[in-house]
C-alpha cells in the first residue's frame, strides 16, 4: 500500500495544522479566536484527514 501525492497532501496539511497550533496557538489565543477561524481550521482537519486516507489506485486490494 503506497502512498500517492494526494495522500503526502492531506499529511503535510494535518502536519502543519498541528505545527500552527503550537506556534500560534499555544499560550492563551483562544480566548480571543473568532468563530471563522474555528470553522475554518476544523475544516482545514477535515479536509487534510480525508485526502491523507484517500484511496489509492494503485492499491488494488478489495
């Protein structure tokens, strides 16, 4: 089971949500975040989690 280029996409997306986090996130930027960059970084997981376990057509196991 290889991984394609749309799989490297999705885990360098949820590898740099996390290093974001850390970076921007980490003291006390919560209290003070809006509701669309909530939406927007849970959409950011979403997307990278389903392109990094999105089928490839190599793989040919049924």
């Amino acid at each position: 089971m290889g991984m394609s280029f749309i799989n490297w996409v999705g885990f360098v997306m949820l590898l740099l949500a996390l290093l974001l986090n850390e970076a921007f996130l980490g003291i006390n930027a919560w209290y003070e975040l809006h509701v669309g960059a909530l939406l927007a970084g849970v959409t950011w997981l979403v997307v990278g989690a389903a392109l990094s376990m999105w089928p490839s057509p190599k793989d040919q196991r049924a």
